[in-house]
C-alpha cells in the first residue's frame, strides 16, 4: 500500500513507522509540499491508496482533504484520515464554565 502523511514530525513520524512495511511518503514544508499549496503537489500523489491528513496551519488541512476527497470521491479503494485538533491553551474567558479547566 502506498500512503502519503502531511508532516513529518510528532503523530506523523508515528504513523510512518507503524506502517513502515508499506511505500511511505511523508510532505511537509521542509520538503517543498507546504499544505497551503496542496493544488502545486497533490497530483504527484494521487496513485497513493491513503492519506493521512495530520498536519494543521488554519484552513489548509481541509484543503488537503477536499482535494483529495474531489479526485478520489468515486474510487473506492482510497482512503483519507483527517486527523485534526483545536486545543485551548488560556483559561476561557466565561467564567461559567471553569469548572472543566
């Protein structure tokens, strides 16, 4: 299987070593495939079978998912994993709900 995972470091580095026994392609900025350009690459990588979507800067992880969401949309056989995350990292400024801080 070939697999193609946006980053290269934390959860991404992970991820290529779980699957090390497949063709893995890691992109990230450091390798010339800035996910906010998804529309410059992504086409080097559409003979891929999964992508995991872990890197995050603003809107571009869903860029990355929609492209690859539009040209594999009718096969099947493809697979896209958004790994995605907001975290808070200030108190909230409701005083209301402290409580799960």
């Amino acid at each position: 299987m070939k697999i193609l995972i946006t980053g290269q470091t934390g959860l991404a580095s992970a991820l290529a070593s779980v699957y090390a026994d497949h063709t893995i392609q890691c992109v990230s900025r450091s390798s010339g495939h800035n996910i906010h350009h998804i529309d410059q690459w992504g086409e080097l990588f559409l003979d891929f079978d999964t992508v995991f979507n872990c890197a995050y800067s603003d809107t571009a992880q869903l860029k990355v998912l929609e492209f690859f969401f539009n040209h594999w949309k009718k096969l099947p056989s493809k697979q896209i994993i958004t790994i995605g995350s907001k975290v808070v990292n200030q108190p909230p400024s409701d005083n209301n709900i402290i409580d799960y801080w």
